[in-house]
C-alpha cells in the first residue's frame, strides 16, 4: 500500500485521507478501518506531540489528602507509634482506625472540636484499650490508666503461663492425631 | 562442466517478459508513486489472470464473505501464486537442460545416455575436470536442480491473507510455539502441584530432595540437552545461540519441577543419550610378549611431534629413544615435563607399576611431553578398570589437543614476537 | 423481581398502547440476563426490516451492546486505578489522572469507562470485518495469558523482542508480501524500562490504527484508542484480555449468525 511515512506530521486517518484525495489509494482499496473510525472517531486525533513543541500539557493533578489523614498524623505523633501490620494474618482492626471511628462517633454526638481528641481517648480508655507508651509526648491520662492495666495483665500473664504449659502437652498430642481432611482446608484457604 | 552451471545462472527469472505482458501503468507518473505500490498494482492485475488458470493449493476460502475489497485482501495470496507458478516455470525449463546436458556428457564418455546415473556424472566430471579447489562447494557439478535450487516454501497465510499461524508475525512461529507450549505446560505443573499441596495439607513446596516425591520427577540421568545443530534439523527451524541457551534454561526449570515426569513426552523430545567419548567396547585388547609379558602399543601425533609409545607392567622404569640416543626420564629438562608423564599414573593411582619404552621423534619438548601423556593415558586404558577409565576421563587426559601451530605473520619475528625495536 | 418476570408473558399479550412496547423492551432485557437467549434473539432480529435484508453496522451506536460489559467496579476491584510513582508520569498523561495519592498517581476510572467502550467498540467492528488483529506485549509476565487468549480468539499475537522493520519491511522480514494486522492491541506500552515499544512507531508508519492501555507512564498521544489504566498487575491485565476476547467472539458470532440468515452487510 501506497504510504506516507511521516509518522509525526499528522494522524493516520488524516494522511490516508490524503492519499484517497490525490488519488494514490483507490476508494475501494482503503482499509478497513476508515469506515470504522470515520463512524466513531477516536477522543482526541492521535497526533505526535512533543513536550517542547506548542503543544499545552495538561495541569499537573492535585494532592488527595482526607480528613481521617489529618487524625493518622495526629495518632502517630502524640499518641502511639505505628505498629507493623501483618498482611497475612485476620488481624483485628488497627488501632489508629478504631480511633479515627470513634472520634468520628464522637463528631456526630456534638463535642467541640477542642476536646474530641480527649474525649475520644477516655472513650477507648475507658473500654479497657491499650496505647503503646514509647512516645515522651503522650497525655497523662494514658499514663495513668496504662500503669493500672500492665499491673492488672501483668497478673493476668503470669496465670496463664503456668496454664499454657499443661496445655501445649496436651496439645501436641491432640494435633498428631488429627487427619486433616481437603474439604475443612478449602474452606479455610 | 562449470560452463553447465553458468548457464543455468544466465537465464533470469523473466520477469521482465511477463510484466511487459502487463497493461501499461505507464502513463501514470512515477514520481508521485512509490515504487512498492506501483508492483502491488500490477499484483492485483496478474492476480486476475492467475485465478483463472489455476487453483488454489488449499480450500479454506468461502468466497461469499470475501466480496468486500477482495481485491486489496488476497494481494499476499496472488504474490505468492505468481511466484510459484514462476518457480514452476523456470524448474521445467532448467530440468529440460540438464537432461540435455546429461546426454552430452554420457556422449563424450562413450556411454549409454538411458542408464546414467547421477553417480556416473559425478565421476565422469571428476575425471573431466578435475579440481583442486579446497571447497567442495566451489568445484564443478552437475545436478538435478531441484537439488540445489532453494525449496520452494509452503504459504504460510490463507486466500484471505490471514496468516495459519498465531505467532506468524513474530518471525520464527516454530521455535515460538515450542516455547508457548513449554510455559503453557510449566504454568499448568504448577497449578496441579498448589492443588495437590491443598489436599495434602501443606502450602510449601516439594523439597528437592523429598524421597517419597522422586517417583514424580523426570530421570534425566545419563543424558543430555540436544545441542543447536540437531534441533534446528529436528524441527526445520533456524535459531541463534542466545535462544537456544535461554530455552534451555526454560526445559531445564521444566524438568526441575516436582511434577515433570507428566511431561515426559514432551521433555522427551529435546534429550540424546549421552555417549562418552570412549566406550569400552572400541578399547583394543591386550598385546603379549614374547616372554608372555602384556603390553599395549600406540602411535600419537600432536603438531610435528610423533610419539611411538609400548607400555609394559612393571615397576617404573623408562627408556627414551630420541635421535640424539638413549635416555631415561632426564630426557626431559623441567620438572612440569616430567610430572606430564607421571600424572595419568597418578590419577589411577598406579606409579611406579608400568614400564614404558617410548621412541620420540621431531617436535619441540612441551608438545612432546603432551603427546607422551595422552599415549599413556590411552593406552592406560588397556589395563586398569571401568571406574578409573571414568577417572582420566574426567581428569580431560582422554581428549587430544588438535590445537594447529599458529602460522608465522609477515613482519613479526613469530606468530605473536615482533622484532625488537630501537628508536636510535 | 423474579417472579414478576415468569408471570410477564402472560400480561404482555394483552398490551398494545407504546408505553406499553417500552415495557416490552425492558422485559426482553431481564430475559436474556436471566439467561433465556432464544427470546431476545427472536425481539432483536424482529426489530431489522426483513424486506430488504441490507444492514450497515456502523450506523448503530452499539452495534455489540458494549455499555453493558464495562463496569466501574469491575475495574476499580481489579486495580486498574493504580498508576505509578509520580516521577515517572508521562505530561500527556495529566488529564487522565485523578490526583497523587502520596507520590502514587491514581487513574481516573470515570475517564477510563468511556475511552475504553469507544476502543472495545472499535475492536468489535474490525473482528466483525474479518480484521486481522494482534497482541502485542512484551511485559514477561502476562506473556503466557496474553498469547494464550489470542489462540482462543483465533487471533494473533506478537510477545517476543520486536525487531525493527517488521512492519515497515515486511516483505524482506517474511520472505513475500504478506497481509499486516489491521489493529494492533498493545497490553504494555514499554519494551524496556522507560522505552517506547518499537511497533508503536510503525504502527504510525504504516497506517494501522492501535489500542494501548497506557499507565501514567505511557505516552497516549500517538496512540489512535487509549485507555488510561493500570497495565502492570495480573488482575487488571485478566480483566482487560476478558473483555476484549468477549467482544471478539461477540462480533464474529454476529456476522456468523448475521451471514446464515442471508443479510447483505454494506458499509456505505
């Protein structure tokens, strides 16, 4: 087929065009998508553009920042550090993220905006909820109810060594013996 | 008979008399047209006259659904039959020579023209014309030309011009389609194998070295890859190193994989038994002496030195017979020389239990104690079992270094020394 | 819904009034998704005069029912939003992103829907043609999908290394004149890192219009149908193969079925 090669110079369609016109493709001879694409064009006409020619580009595209991002940065800094997430694993939700909801909750109940954030955190204080104390920044009140609930657990920890040690005898014994069947392991998968 | 063959490259494919047949596309201006279009112009016209006279070698078009720009889709198709029946042509009237040319020559032999076999024209031209030509190719034949004449190929695209194949337009659709289905088998092993790991219990792996799992893997053990050569023969096909090497990599993950023994067929394909370079069978028997003592004897030549090797059982003694005189293993100045001799003993671990009586001639002294060692190892394998066979083998003592002397340049004092140079 | 739908029949019978007649449309609808294909190809073929029997595809605006196949929640689910880092965008590419979500671009899939019915529509119509269409990707991981699902379609594909002059010099490459696709469908711009694929230019060259799905890297502009989405993930590329072997199928069905009831398809 006859052709012009000048790639850059203009869009395909408006070159075989071209070629119709000054008669060098015969109109029974045009390929078979000039039906097509004269019927649906394409958006914009596939032209060669260069970034140094006249060409305009496009505004570079905003930053998307929320609102819940503003609370993260906030939760990082002054309250607790990141925790590594295991992807794997069902893990509960994070801690950040029950703070970001329940400050939400707080939201709809009408507080002032200058102490939700206090509010929020003697909420989940409250619910028996455990900050990670590395930061030198952290209010008080975590402190405080920090202390109690280590010594409280710390109690708690020491119970359930001595359990745990009767039962991974037993426990062994009982995984031995257990025949795994395909359909139980789908399931879980 | 070269004069045969001249004439046979004299007459062109005559196109020229067939496109001055054409209607004349003259009149239009060829400076607007590119020449390419010009030719499918006149494609288009011969195709009509083509389809008329003959037919198609294949019948997968229906025509009915074809109607539209017919003319523009089939113009791979019409190329391709012109130069067939082109091809066809020039065969008939090239056979017509050279069956002339075959009586003429069965003439001047003074033989029968009817029962003239190729044989006969090859030694009646030898004897004719004889040639020293170092390339066989280069001296004077005459042949059938449908022996030397390129193989016409099979289309490789319908009447519609669609080609048959779906990597046709990657260039090497058959080796491509080696590779596609290899992937396409690996991809489907490793489905099996996640299956069967869920059903087991257990989400790693197979380990390499899982006994119970052995059974699954393909043996290749005594074997190997088939080199390039063969596999472009086997499957007509032309590949480069760099393909080659990287498939082989990709059969070699293909038969790692803890299912492979599934594909055993297809692995099957690309494996030769492997042949080691000395088999037992070839290995000559054992001589005798005349006082029953068992001896081998061997001649081995490397570059211009000959070494005419007997080795005895004994218990290390060495005579050399040089032109110079007699000598023993002082024959040989440097230490690196003498352990040469010594070292195929070692690898058996056999000094000091064969006597050899060697006769040395030409050659300098590095190559001598070359040619020396490959005799011993040799002729070692005469004697000793399978297993230290294996060992020398191993050791590269049974391959010969067939490497030539390295010819001397003009303006040098060797093949690499140049002449020393003083400015003043 | 259901079970309105099995007592339907029974009630159309009795309507004639034109709101009426848009019921019925709509009840033809439910029918062929609830998998009852034999009525709606009784309604489709009813509605093309069969006096005349001549049928031109273009002059239908979705002549393969397109708008039904792509959804935006098929996409999102398949990560087609994700684009690169945001150093890497190509400038032409600022218009189909919605913004940077720290440093990552992510794609506007409200822009992607209609650019890729437009370019799913456009294969459609060349496969109805009896085009020769070729895939062409050199991203070594979606290579065994991608050339498996153009042997499924009966169409072509082109995976491996390009080398230059394929296209342009075909006929020395291939030893005769040979047909050239007539719609290259690019799965992955790049050959290399950072490296236009060389068949995009001859493409350009030779007259061949072309589909891509072009990242935030790409650059659309040479491109005749783009569709700005993500074209490194395994999952979206399923989706993006899904589709356009549905729609081949769909298309040569048609004319099969279009060709046995004796139409005459003409194009101007």
């Amino acid at each position: 087929m006859a052709q012009s090669r000048i790639n850059k110079a203009a869009s395909i369609y408006t070159r075989l065009n071209g070629l119709i016109k000054s008669n060098l493709i015969k109109w029974s001879d045009r390929p078979l998508w000039y039906d097509i694409y004269k019927a649906f064009p394409p958006q914009r006409d596939p032209i060669y553009r260069s970034v140094l020619g006249n060409d305009v580009v496009a505004p570079l595209p905003k930053k998307l920042y929320y609102k819940e991002d503003e609370l993260r940065a906030y939760f990082f800094k002054n309250i607790s550090p990141i925790e590594t997430i295991v992807l794997n694993s069902n893990m509960q939700q994070p801690n950040w993220e029950t703070f970001i909801s329940t400050y939400y909750e707080m939201e709809k109940m009408g507080l002032k905006k200058e102490s939700l954030i206090d509010a929020t955190i003697e909420t989940l204080l409250a619910k028996g909820f455990y900050f990670k104390n590395n930061l030198k920044k952290t209010n008080n009140l975590i402190e405080q109810t920090n202390d109690k609930n280590n010594a409280e657990s710390d109690s708690v920890k020491n119970e359930m060594k001595t359990l745990e040690g009767e039962i991974s005898k037993s426990n062994l014994i009982e995984t031995a013996n257990v025949n795994v069947s395909p359909d139980s392991n789908n399931q879980k998968l | 008979m070269n004069f045969l063959k001249l004439s046979h490259l004299l007459n062109p494919l005559k196109i020229n008399a067939l496109s001055s047949s054409l209607p004349a596309t003259k009149k239009i201006s060829t400076t607007v047209m590119s020449n390419f279009y010009l030719n499918s112009l006149k494609l288009n016209a011969k195709a009509s006259q083509l389809a008329s006279t003959t037919k198609l070698p294949f019948s997968d078009a229906d025509d009915k659904s074809n109607n539209e720009r017919a003319e523009n889709i089939s113009r791979a198709m019409s190329y391709y039959l012109e130069k067939m029946a082109e091809r066809e042509s020039l065969m008939k009237f090239k056979t017509e020579e050279f069956e002339i040319g075959k009586r003429h020559l069965a003439k001047m032999m003074g033989e029968n023209a009817e029962t003239f076999t190729q044989d006969d024209i090859n030694r009646s031209i030898e004897y004719l014309l004889p040639s020293g030509l170092f390339n066989k190719k280069a001296r004077p034949f005459l042949k059938h030309p449908e022996d030397y004449y390129p193989k016409s190929k099979l289309a490789a695209f319908g009447s519609d011009g669609r080609p048959l194949h779906h990597l046709f337009y990657t260039g090497n659709p058959d080796f491509y389609q080696i590779i596609y289905e290899l992937t396409q088998k690996y991809l489907n092993l490793n489905r099996l194998e996640d299956a069967m790991n869920l059903i087991k219990g257990r989400m790693k792996t197979i380990h390499k070295t899982d006994e119970a799992d052995l059974n699954t893997r393909i043996n290749l053990t005594g074997s190997v890859w088939i080199d390039r050569n063969k596999l472009n023969v086997k499957f007509n096909m032309k590949i480069d190193e760099l393909s080659y090497n990287k498939f082989i990599i990709m059969l070699q993950k293909l038969a790692e994989h803890s299912l492979s023994k599934r594909e055993e067929t297809f692995i099957g394909q690309f494996i030769v038994p492997f042949e080691p370079p000395i088999k037992l069978s070839d290995i000559p028997a054992l001589l005798k002496d005349e006082t029953g003592r068992p001896y081998q004897e061997l001649e081995v030549r490397q570059r211009t030195a000959i070494v005419k090797l007997k080795l005895y059982e004994g218990n290390g003694k060495i005579k050399i017979k040089a032109p110079e005189g007699n000598f023993n293993i002082n024959f040989f100045d440097s230490l690196t020389q003498r352990e040469q001799l010594l070292f195929p003993f070692k690898v058996v671990d056999k000094i000091n239990k064969f006597d050899i009586e060697m006769e040395v001639n030409n050659g300098g002294m590095s190559c001598l104690s070359k040619a020396a060692r490959y005799a011993i190892s040799k002729a070692l394998c005469c004697f000793v079992s399978a297993d230290s066979i294996e060992k020398l083998r191993l050791a590269g003592l049974l391959t010969s270094d067939s490497r030539p002397k390295e010819r001397k340049k003009p303006g040098q004092e060797g093949a690499r020394r140049r002449y020393t140079w003083k400015k003043r | 819904m259901l079970n309105l739908t099995k007592n339907l029949p029974i009630i159309i019978n009795k309507l004639t009034t034109p709101q009426s007649q848009k019921l019925l449309k709509f009840t033809s609808n439910i029918h062929s998704t609830a998998g009852n294909r034999q009525n709606d190809q009784n309604l489709k073929t009813s509605v093309v005069p069969q006096k005349s029997k001549i049928i031109n595809p273009l002059k239908h605006e979705d002549f393969f029912q397109i708008n039904e196949l792509v959804k935006l929640e098929d996409l999102f689910k398949a990560r087609c939003h994700y684009g690169h880092h945001h150093g890497l965008r190509c400038p032409w590419m600022n218009e189909f992103i919605f913004g940077t979500r720290i440093t990552t671009d992510i794609i506007d899939l409200d822009q992607t829907i209609p650019l890729m019915k437009r370019a799913l529509n456009f294969i459609a119509h060349i496969a109805f043609r009896k085009g020769v269409i070729l895939f062409i990707t050199r991203y070594a991981q979606h290579i065994p999908l991608i050339e498996q699902s153009a042997l499924e379609v009966g169409e072509y594909s082109h995976c491996k290394p390009w080398r230059n002059g394929t296209f342009t010099d075909s006929t020395r490459r291939f030893g005769s004149v040979i047909r050239l696709p007539d719609l290259c469908i690019f799965f992955h711009t790049h050959e290399k890192l950072n490296e236009a694929h060389g068949a995009l230019s001859e493409t350009a060259k030779m007259l061949i219009p072309t589909v891509a799905i072009c990242d935030s890297d790409s650059d659309p502009s040479q491109i005749t149908y783009p569709i700005p989405a993500n074209d490194d993930s395994l999952v979206s590329q399923q989706l993006y193969t899904r589709l356009i072997k549905e729609v081949i199928i769909k298309a040569k069905k048609k004319r099969q079925e279009l060709e046995e009831q004796g139409y005459v398809i003409q194009y101007e």
